[in-house]
C-alpha cells in the first residue's frame, strides 16, 4: 500500500488517497492517536468512492473515532469495465426510459460486479490491517450486495450496515440466509428502484440473530442524516 496524498480536515480527520497495486482508495482516521475499528464503506453497484454523499458519511464516521476506507474495486468508479458491462449498463438506461422490465439486466452486471469487487475488497482489508492505529473487529458499511458477500467470506467483519436500495442479485439473496453477523438495515419505503417488499424479504432471509430494521419515507436518496448518527452507534455496540 502507498499513499499518494495526505490532509487534515476542519475536524482533525486524516484524509490519505493510497493505491494498492491497481486499486486506488481513500483513508479517512480520527484526530485520536488511540487505536480506531476499521469500517469498510463501499456505495452501490459500482459507483466512485469519491461520491459526495459517501464521502460525506466517511468523514462523519471518522469524527466519530473510526478509521474509514473506501476503494474503487474492479469495475468500480474509474476502474476498466468490460465491453459487456458497457452493453449491459447501455441496455439498462434504454429499459428505464422505455418503462420495461429491468432485472434481468441488473442481473448481467451486478452479479458479475459483485464477484469482481469482493476480492479487491479484501486484499485493502489485508493492507489496512497492517497499518499503525488501525485495529479490528471491522465493521462493514454501505452496498447490500456486496456486503452479503463479504459478510459470508470474510470472517473479521463483525457487524454491517447495508442500504437496502440497490439490486441484490440472486446468488447473494441466497446467500443472505448464511450472514449472521449483527445488522442495520435502512430502507427507504418509497424507493424508486428497489421495491419495499423485496427488501423486507431480504430482510426476513439474514440468519443474524441480531438484525435491526430502519424504515424511513421517501426515495432513493432521502435517507435522514440522523440514520448515520444511530449507525455510529451501532457500530460502537459491536466495535467497540
């Protein structure tokens, strides 16, 4: 791992850009020199890690005693995607315009997506590890989909929080029945692309013992900022 590039924010928060072989992330750490949980943040199907409201969550979080990292993992932000990945991203927008069914196609290229990001994901998990002031457990934040993977491979995330508003594929919605770490699920009742009852479904299917359900009206991205501050705490029953 090298970083490329360091700041200290307003609130005392380190900011360092780095790159692990292909893989470029930001590294967000509190002021505190004691030693900080990791939380691996990752938005939904591939998009940037420097999306505003991501980056927004990153730092809050790290105000709040956490180190935060975030990557673009293969076919993630500026990462290469393939010719069919481009089709299937094309096709999708020609669907939503036209009002036709769409997931089938969501299902060519998430799936996909998700299967390629996970080991990215877990070799900055490695790195980050290693690194001075950081400690376990690890908490993990953000796209449902990739999460569930992550959630049933990699044993040292020991808690997550998952945003119910982007395709799951099947393969994952399967494998939601063998995630038993704690869980904060939001979900947005009025959500444009992920219809509640399919999320209230996925929802029933995690084997956590621990699941906590967080409803809220409205779309896509109106969830309340005050879910982030009761993720904070969540995070810190099972982190800290």
């Amino acid at each position: 791992m090298r970083f490329t590039s360091e700041r200290r924010l307003d609130d005392g928060v380190l900011e360092r850009e780095f790159t692990l072989g292909e893989i470029p992330g930001t590294l967000w750490t509190p002021g505190s020199a004691a030693p900080a949980p990791l939380i691996l943040m990752a938005h939904n199907n591939g998009l940037p890690k420097g999306e505003p409201r991501l980056v927004a969550r990153a730092r809050y979080t790290a105000s709040c005693g956490y180190a935060v990292a975030s990557i673009d993992a293969a076919g993630c932000g500026d990462r290469p995607r393939s010719a069919a990945d481009e089709q299937a991203r094309a096709d999708l927008r020609r669907a939503m315009r036209a009002g036709e069914p769409v997931d089938e196609i969501f299902e060519s290229f998430i799936g996909p997506l998700v299967e390629n990001a996970a080991p990215d994901w877990r070799a900055a998990l490695d790195a980050l590890l290693t690194l001075p002031g950081i400690s376990g457990p690890v908490g993990y934040s953000g796209w449902t989909a990739l999460g569930i993977r992550l959630a049933v491979t990699e044993p040292r995330i020991a808690a997550a929080g998952f945003f119910a508003g982007g395709y799951v594929p099947r393969a994952q919605r399967e494998e939601a029945r063998q995630v038993t770490v704690p869980l904060l699920v939001l979900v947005q009742w009025d959500d444009e692309g992920n219809p509640r009852q399919r999320a209230l479904d996925l929802f029933d299917a995690f084997g956590s013992e621990q699941k906590t359900l967080h409803a809220n009206l409205g779309g896509h991205t109106g969830t309340p900022w005050f879910e982030l501050e009761d993720g904070t705490r969540f995070f810190g029953r099972h982190l800290k």
